[in-house]
C-alpha cells in the first residue's frame, strides 16, 4: 500500500488520525491550527478530500463536514477519506470571506511559504495535501443574501469530475470552468478532480442545503466502493449555462418564485417598486430554466444579482 504522512505524521492502513498544522499566531499570540481528520482503511482505495470553510463565511460547508465527523458514517470500507471541516480559521472568527488583509484564499494557490496568511494556507494544502488526493469535495454557499439551490460545480471538461458529480446525485449540475490560481484548478493540474458543492447562503444555517451536502457525499463514496451504502439520488439536471437577472432599477424586491422552481421566458419572476407605490417594475425571465440562485435582499440597488437561472442541456 503507498504510503501516507501528512505534516510528518505516518497514517498507517487502518488507523484513524487527527493532526493539527501549525500555521501562524493572532496578534494575542494565540496559536492558530489547521485540524486534519483522517481515517484510513485497513484495504486500499481511492483517497478522498473532504473540505469546508475555505471562504470563512461559508457556514454550511463547515456544520456539513462537522457533521460527518460527528455522525461518524463516513469511515471508508476501504481507501481513504481526508476531512479539513474549517480551512479558513481567521475568516471564521471575522464572519469574512477572507482573511485580514482582504486576500481570497481560493485565489492563491498554489501559495507559498513565506508569503501572505492566505498564500502560506494554500503552500500546505498544495504540498502537504493535494499530492494524497485522487478526487475532493469542497463545500461552499452563496454570498451574503445569495441563496443557491444545493448543486455540484464542475468543468464539463474534467469528464471523471462529471462522472463523480453524477454520482454525487444533487439537484443539479453546473458546468463551472475551473478559475486561475483555485484550489480546483491546482488540484487538476495535478490530475485530480475536485467538485465544487454549493448549498445556502453565506453566515445562515440551512439544513436542506447541509443534509444534501452530507448525502451527496456519502452517494460519491459508495459510488467509489469506499461506504456499502448511501442516500437514493436526487432527480438530476445538467446544466448548460447560467446567468444572473440583474436589477434595472432600485427599490423593494419581490420575487414569487423559490429555489428550484422550474420557469419559462416570459414569466414574470418578481418586482422591484420603490417605497411609496408610485413605481412597479416587472422582472421577466429571459429563457426556460431552473432557479439556481436567489437574492434574499429586500432592497436591492440597479445592476444587483437578483435571480440565477441555468438553462438544461
């Protein structure tokens, strides 16, 4: 069997192992840890990465990846299974996306040693993690009052990233062209494919979107023959394309349809009227689709996101 050490520490067939990764101090100078939860089976397989709170914000990435320790249903029958519930420590306890200087940490990879907080974070998950890996789940939410529907991001161009994404069974399937200097991109320049999960909202808790996180991942590892059982799978859509409606002009936004909802062109989706009645504004879908993401906002400015419709293939 090849063998595994991550930070030093040699995880052994069988063995279940947490091990925390110095990474720098706050300003108090109390220690900050990168937790590492692995568990390893006695027979070899496919080893799989399991990560939340890389945008420290992403609360449902996090409670979902907690959940799977807590429950303690994902031990692999065979193969591997790494689990990093919270990468992006500083941006948790800032409720931010980033960490203190402003960085995006799904934008520095693959990082390195001596620079930025973020830049250091992606080096060790770059070296240290990556390299282990044959496939990953990294599990994100919407920005702050951008709800999305619980679906799987992938290049349709990763052909066994699309295949895990079937397996994985959510609602629907994006195409989502891997972006420079990302933890995806750097995963597949090293031929491994990493899936996007996204469910929810930024800083809310959402249980929908947390419970298909969890049984998302158990239907990809059974897939792999690494759980002898999972979830049925949802009904699935592939989608082709997708783009935001954006606000034409500002005011109070009302919108009569919900996550997942299947329209057509022409429907009128919501309205935007400014406070006193005098205006009404009709927002029209422009294509037969499915919402894939909803604004939350109540008010909402011109040019805002306010509607994600993804059209089938």
């Amino acid at each position: 069997m090849k063998e595994m050490v991550i930070n030093g520490v040699r995880i052994r067939p069988g063995q279940t192992v947490n091990i925390e990764i110095a990474i720098a101090r706050l300003p108090t100078h109390t220690l900050i840890d990168l937790p590492v939860f692995i568990k390893r089976a006695k027979e070899d397989g496919p080893v799989v990465l399991i990560s939340g709170g890389v945008h420290g914000d992403e609360i449902n990435g996090i409670v979902a990846v907690k959940r799977m320790l807590e429950e303690d249903e994902i031990t692999p029958s065979k193969g591997t299974v790494i689990l990093i519930p919270l990468v992006n420590v500083y941006g948790f306890l800032s409720n931010s996306r980033t960490f203190p200087d402003g960085r995006d940490l799904n934008r520095s990879f693959p990082g390195s040693k001596k620079g930025s907080l973020a830049s250091q974070i992606a080096f060790i998950l770059t070296n240290e993690i990556i390299p282990l890996i044959d496939y990953g789940i990294d599990m994100h939410t919407g920005g702050r009052m951008l709800s999305n529907y619980p679906q799987i991001r992938v290049d349709y161009k990763d052909k066994k990233g699309v295949e895990l994404a079937k397996a994985f069974g959510t609602h629907f399937i994006l195409n989502s062209p891997h972006i420079d200097k990302s933890f995806r991109k750097e995963a597949y320049k090293k031929k491994k494919s990493i899936l996007v999960y996204e469910g929810g909202e930024s800083m809310r808790l959402d249980d929908f979107a947390v419970e298909e996180a969890v049984a998302g991942t158990k239907r990809m590892l059974h897939y792999l023959g690494m759980l002898e059982a999972a979830p049925e799978k949802k009904d699935l859509t592939m989608i082709a394309e997708s783009s935001w409606l954006r606000a034409k002009i500002s005011g109070i936004f009302m919108t009569s349809v919900q996550l997942g909802d299947h329209v057509k062109k022409g429907q009128i989706l919501a309205r935007i009227s400014d406070p006193y009645g005098q205006v009404k504004v009709p927002i029209k879908c422009t294509t037969n689709g499915f919402i894939v993401g909803l604004n939350n906002n109540p008010v909402v400015n011109a040019g805002d996101a306010l509607v994600h419709i993804g059209k089938a293939i």
